[in-house]
C-alpha cells in the first residue's frame, strides 16, 4: 500500500486466565477511519495467518475509528522433574 500510512498501533499485552489451565495473551489496537473494510480484513486475516491471533472483538466507533482486540493461547511447557546427566 505506497502512499498510505499505517494504522494506530496501541498494543497491549495483557495476559489472563478465562478458564483454569488455559491463558491468552490480549493484543489491542486502534484502526483510523481512513482504512477501508477491505484492508483491515486483509490485516487482520494476515496476523492470524502469520502470529496465530484469532478476532476477540472489534467495536466500530460512529466517527468510523475501529478497536480491535485479538488473542492467541499462551502455550506453556510442563517443567521436567528431572535434571538430564550428559
């Protein structure tokens, strides 16, 4: 997209349990009104191909402004019990 900026960006990773064992982390950022639907699809169907984000929600703000909340599962590994010898 040459000549066109970027959208507003105001991440924040927020971390947080909606059910017991499972965890998401938050990304959260504002869209001018200056972007069509068509290239804020286009992005978000980017990240969630590329970063594993999936669409929490999306508000559409009546001056055209989008905020959009995405999320992806935080994946932990278990701990070993044991401390391998080589």
């Amino acid at each position: 997209m040459v000549g066109m900026s970027r959208p507003q960006l105001h991440t924040v990773a927020n971390r947080r349990a909606l059910r017991p064992g499972v965890e998401y982390e938050f990304d959260r950022f504002t869209v001018s009104r200056e972007f069509s639907r068509n290239f804020v699809t286009r992005m978000l169907v980017d990240r969630a191909e590329h970063g594993g984000w999936e669409l929490d929600r999306l508000r559409l703000f009546p001056d055209g402004t989008r905020k959009v909340t995405l999320r992806r599962k935080i994946i932990r590994q278990p701990r070993p019990d044991y401390i391998p010898i080589f």
